[in-house]
C-alpha cells in the first residue's frame, strides 16, 4: 500500500561527506527538541541514498555515518541502557513485507506461526525503570546504548503509574506521547504564556519531556509495549517475562496498571499468517485518521519468544520484528503565497497556498498560518520550504522555514494594512487582527448566515434585501430585523404588501425557533449546527450560556481548552445583540430540556430520560452519508443530524473508530468503505427510520 521512497543519488565522495553531515544534522534535531531540516521521508532518502554509496565505496565510509546505528548516531545521554534500545528496520507496502517475513523463517528454518500486529507509536521511546513495584527512573532512548535521565517527568506521564498492582522489579518500555486532547491543551498553555504554540504533538511531547524547568506542566501519556527482566534478575517472574509469547508479556503489563494500547481500536492482535497480518495493517492504517494519538506504522512481530531468541538482532534492530511505514504527516514543501480573508467575524487570516503536497493520504495545497504576528515569530518568508504537518482531521498547519534550504529569492510576506474585505482601518491591539467593522464588515455575510435554513430559517430574506436594509440604516444586524416595522419595510423600493407581510410572518416564526438554531444564528466562532444542539442542550438557556464562564464551557461535548475561552469571549461580544433579541421576545430554551440545562440533572438520578439516558441511540456517535430514502428522503441533512441528537446520539461528519452507526444511502461513497473496513454497523435509511421513529 505504501512505496518505498526513492534514493537521494550520491555522486562523489565530497556529496556524500556532506550527506553523513546533514543526516547527522537531521537527527540530532529530531532526537533533540523534535525539529529537524528534513521530513522523515526525505531522511529515509537520504540514509538509503548513502548506504548504497557506502556498499559501492566501502573505503571510503566515513565512521561517523549514520548508517546502522540507532537514531542515526544522533544522542549520547550518561545512563547506559541495561539492555540497548534497537531501532527497527523498515519495510514499504505488502510485498516488502512478504520478502521480510520469509527470509525470516529462511534463516529460522521453520514457519512462524504466530505474528502479532501492533501500531508503531509515534511518541519519544523511554525506558521506565521499576524497583519493587515503584518507579524509579525514566531514561530517554538516546543513542540506543546509553540515554538521558528525564526522571523529572515523573508523575506528569498517565498511563506510567508511581506503582505497580505487584512490588516486582522490571523495565518498561514504550512511548511517551501527546493525544490530541493534551497537545490542544499544551498549546493553549504555551499559548498563554509566550504566545507560542508546538509544531505538533511529538514536538510537544520531546519538548515537555527533556525541558526541566518550565513554568507550567504538560500532561502525556505514555504507551507500553514491551516489558524486560534485569539482565541479572533470575527470579520467577524474569523468566517467565523471558519465555512468554510477546502478547502475554503485554496483558501482563496492562494487568500491572499500565497503559497499553489494548484499549484503543488498534489494539495489538495475533495473527496466525503473514496475510492476516497484513490485513490487520490494512486495518490499523484505515483507523489512523480517528486515533487519539500518532501513529507513524505498525510493527509486525514473532509473538513466541524462540522464535524471537532464535532470530536474534543485527547491530541496529531485531531481526524478529519490522515497522511498516505508513505515509508521513509532515512533509517540507514551498510556501507559494498567503491569502488574507476577513471572515464573518471580522477576523483577517492568512492562510498559506502551498505547492500541492501529499500528507497523511490526501494533497494538502492551503494550510494555517494563525496570525500576522506567529508569521513574524516563525520568520516566514515567500518562496520559503516549510515544513507543513497534517494528521487525521486535523487542519493542516504550516510549521516553521526551512532555513538552511533559502536560496537568497526569498521575499518578504506582504501584510495588509487595511481590511480586504471592506477597506477600512484594521484593529491590530490583539493578536488576532480584526476589521474595525467587527462583526459588521461582513454583515450581510452574517445576516444571510443567521437568517439561513438551519439557523432562523427566515424565508424571503435575500441578500440584496439585507444590504438594502443595510444600506438605509434599518438594521445594523440580524437582532435589528426583529424591530422593523411594516410602514419601513413598505417604505423599500420594490417592497410591496405580499412580500412585507410573508417577511413579517417569517419574522414571527423566527422569534419561535429553539434556542440551538438561535445560538447558531450568533455565528460564534468555532460553533456549528452540531456543536450549537450540544451548547443548547447542556445549558438549556441563553442566561445558562451566558452565564458560564471557560471551565463551565469545556463540559460542552467537544469543547477543548482552546475553543472555550474563545466561546466565552465571543459571547461576551455579542451582549448588545444578544439583549435585543431577548428584548424582541426571541426564544431562549431549548424544547425539552430544563432551563438550567442537562449538565443541572448530570448527578441526579431522576433525570436518566432528560439527559438522554435509555433513549435508542444514547452514547453512539452516528454518521450519515449518501442520499436519504423512505421516511428520511425529505430531511436535509442537518434535519437528519437533529433527528439523531433528539433520539440520544450524537451527529458526525466523518467515520471514525469512534463512529458507531453509519447510516448509508444510494451513492455512498467512501465513507461506506471506510466504515466496512471498521467493521462498523451499518444501515440503511430505511431501517434507521425505524430504529428512530418514535423521534421523527
Ligand atoms: S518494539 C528492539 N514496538 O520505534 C526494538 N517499538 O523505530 C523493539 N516503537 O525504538 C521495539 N512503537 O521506540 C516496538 N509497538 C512498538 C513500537 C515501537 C513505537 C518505536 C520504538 C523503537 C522505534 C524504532
């Protein structure tokens, strides 16, 4: 599924001294802060391209070349590993894999048996020490034979308990990584207090990990997978962690208290052939997308230790286990040019036209760039390689310049000094520009977006309505509409008595509208049709809402510790709008739920139907995809969406391993594959309308 990569091409013997000094270069970064001048795939070139020069001109190998060696010969900490931390060699597409496993069992002289399958976790490796069941040491992998104490960060990695449920002496091995859950938070943290912000997660993770003193903590988590005796130890347990099949050394590790990933959707598996393995890879490859945390492959391993004793190791990896690349997720390319675009909020964003590059599955041509003043601090220029990072649903975000790759026609990026949207003055006091317009400058964008089918659904109310009505000062914003009476709407040009009293009846509907669709209309950032149901229902009315501050908004399903504050903020914004519409009698509850909201009832019993308790699709995360039949055809989709949220379940977009539901059509497409190759349930309109018609 995947290709190799191809080989830099090295021609002569100064190219190639120059190639061993970059690599070098590229690793030490990589294994220092996570930053490095060349993407993983580039590297792969690179090391491949100066092993073949090396095999062409064994005299002339230089010793410090990176080529069989751990982390590329990069890091030398002062803790010498008890036992060395190996590399793993690679393999690129089925094929290679099928080559590996049988020169394997060539060598073995007897088939395997049994594989196990499990994620290659994209985190930083660590060596976690135990003695008598309490953890006394955390050592980075270093340069494989010796590494750095980062014991500090003990009591900051979940998933690495200060004791195990036995008091045994043991090493752990695994990655310390961040979810997506902790990087956002990170980030915000970082945010606040240098306006900064991590590249991406392994950054985080290598960044958090080796900092000592750093004047707020981030959260990790690490990730188990594989377990030692101390060489010296000739106890019980040692040798029976040394005679277990690999598998059940990991449930024993779990069973210790410590996080493994079994309970994720990629859970290590055995599998008894190299074709099942490879369609548990396949497997492991379709749930990337959805996972919590980076994966950069999948590791296929003997399970049974004689087969892992007999295959034994190379001076770089183990010969009774390989990594399966999956595409990479960041990747340099060049930063073409930025667009500035004021949205409906007044915000101006940049954001990055990118030559098109493929990142973790699909072709990435534009990226975020946050703001004028991240540019400055990244040191951006046009024309510059960047470093560009895509993972799952991630927004593809653009990094940081590739220095050291500027050829000197680097330009400046040019920055607007008046709004592009409107012209006027820009506000510049925060990082964040804004029009001085605010919400104003694209008020007919707001208006039309508030007055929208999904939002008040007020019918009639064209755009060329709204900038009339703009143009004459009868509204400044959508709340305005509510006020406008029927001698100024007739007083219009080409407004005449059926059009008023269809706009004014529209009107009246609209102040009847629930409160999610009302909250929607705000067009606060960050808050959709979806996630304005979820707002709605957990505060069950607009003074609730108002009333919350960023903790309180973070127990919103889907609300992280970015996301809050802005929603807080935005909301403190939009007080004048928000007083005129309750002044105009606009509703604000939510039908069926109590005014304080379902996060009131969270602790009381009594509330199990209110809060969604016992209702068909409770706790399971629904997506709908092609076209809609039977009781369903005449829904949009966002009324599809509702339906789900009203019968307990909650409405997404893409399949996922978190996606429990998929409800398909005619003509769905990829998202009916993904989730057969989930092994998700899936059904048809017809059947779903069944499953949910108390609620249509
Ligand atoms: S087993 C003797 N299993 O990948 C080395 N390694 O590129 C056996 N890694 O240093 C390692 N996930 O830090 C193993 N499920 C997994 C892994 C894994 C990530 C890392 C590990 C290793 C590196 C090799």
């Amino acid at each position: 599924m995947t290709d190799a990569p191809p080989i830099t091409v090295i021609a002569d013997e100064t190219a190639y001294a120059e190639a061993v000094q970059l690599a070098l270069d590229a690793s030490a970064a990589y294994y220092a802060d996570g930053t490095s001048a060349l993407d993983d795939d580039a590297y792969d070139r690179l090391v491949r391209g100066i092993e073949a020069y090396e095999r062409d001109h064994a005299d002339q190998v230089l010793s410090q070349s990176p080529t069989g060696k751990v982390a590329g010969g990069a890091v030398v900490g002062d803790v010498p590993h008890l036992v060395p931390m190996l590399s793993l060699d690679n393999v690129f597409g089925a094929d290679q894999l099928l080559d590996w496993a049988a020169s394997l069992e060539r060598r073995l002289g007897r088939p395997v048996t049994a594989w196990t399958v499990e994620p290659k976790l994209d985190g930083l490796a660590i060596s976690a020490r135990y003695r008598r069941g309490r953890l006394v040491q955390l050592v980075t992998r270093g340069d494989g034979v010796s590494g750095e104490d980062v014991s500090h960060a003990i009591g900051t990695v979940l998933g690495l308990p200060d004791r195990l449920a036995d008091l045994v002496t043991i090493e752990l091995r695994g990655e310390v990584m961040m979810t997506t859950a902790q990087f956002e938070a990170a980030c915000a943290k970082r945010q606040a207090h240098d306006g900064t912000t991590f590249a991406n997660p392994r950054s985080a993770a290598a960044g958090s990990l080796r900092t000592r003193e750093r004047p707020y903590v981030c959260e990790q988590t690490f990730f188990g997978y594989g377990a030692l005796p101390y060489p010296d130890d000739d106890s019980e347990l040692a040798a029976g962690l040394r005679a277990w099949p690999h598998s059940e050394v990991m449930a024993w590790v779990a069973a210790q208290g410590v996080r493994t990933t079994a309970d994720t959707p990629v859970a290590g598996r055995v599998v008894t052939t190299v074709a099942e393995a490879q369609t548990r890879v396949e497997e492991i490859a379709a749930a990337r997308p959805g996972l919590e945390f980076g994966i950069d492959g999948i590791v296929i391993k003997c399970d049974q230790a004689a087969d892992q004793v007999d295959a034994g190791f190379s001076s770089r990896a183990p010969r009774w286990a390989v990594a399966y690349k999956l595409p990479a997720t960041e990747k340099i390319t060049k930063l073409v040019s930025v667009e500035w675009n004021t949205g409906r909020t007044g915000v101006i964003a940049p954001r990055a036209v990118l030559e098109p590059v493929e990142l973790d599955g699909s072709i990435v041509t534009y990226a975020t760039l946050h703001n004028v003043a991240d540019i400055g601090r990244r040191g951006l220029m046009l024309g510059d390689s960047v470093t560009v990072y895509k993972a799952g649903d991630v927004i593809p975000r653009v990094e940081a310049p590739v220095v050291h790759l500027r050829t000197g026609d680097e330009r400046p990026i040019p920055i607007p000094q008046v709004c592009p949207s409107c012209g006027d003055a820009i506000d510049t006091s925060q990082e964040r520009w804004r029009c001085v317009r605010g919400r104003g400058c694209r008020a007919i964008a707001s208006i039309s977006y508030a007055a929208g089918r999904d939002q008040l659904d007020i019918e009639g109310l064209a755009e060329n309505r709204i900038k009339q009505m703009l143009d004459t000062g009868l509204i400044t914003d959508f709340a305005d509409l509510f006020y406008v009476t029927r001698a100024q709407l007739l007083g219009l040009e080409r407004m005449g008595e059926t059009s008023t009293d269809n706009l004014l009846a529209a009107l009246d509907r609209a102040k009847t509208q629930p409160l999610n669709r009302v909250f929607c209309a705000l067009g606060v950032r960050g808050t959709g049709r979806s996630m304005s149901r979820r707002i709605a229902r957990h505060f069950g009315s607009m003074a609730a809402i108002r009333a919350a501050d960023a903790a309180a908004m973070q127990e919103v399903d889907g609300i992280g510790p970015e996301k809050a504050p802005i929603v807080v903020a935005e909301l403190a914004e939009l007080a004048g709008l928000i007083d005129k519409l309750v002044a105009a009698s606009v509703t604000m509850t939510e039908p069926g739920i109590p005014e304080a909201g379902l996060a009131s009832l969270a602790a009381t019993s009594s509330a199990s139907a209110a809060s969604g308790e016992g209702l068909p699709l409770t706790g399971m995360s629904v997506v709908v995809t092609g076209a809609m039949s039977g009781p369903l055809e005449a829904l949009s989709r966002n009324e599809v969406n509702a339906l789900i949220e009203r019968a307990g379940g909650r409405a997404s977009s893409s399949v996922s391993t978190k996606t429990s539901l998929l409800v398909a059509g005619e003509k769905a497409g990829s998202k009916r594959s993904k989730a057969e190759s989930l092994g998700i349930h899936i059904v048809t309109p017809e059947e779903f309308a069944t499953q949910v018609s108390a609620f249509l």
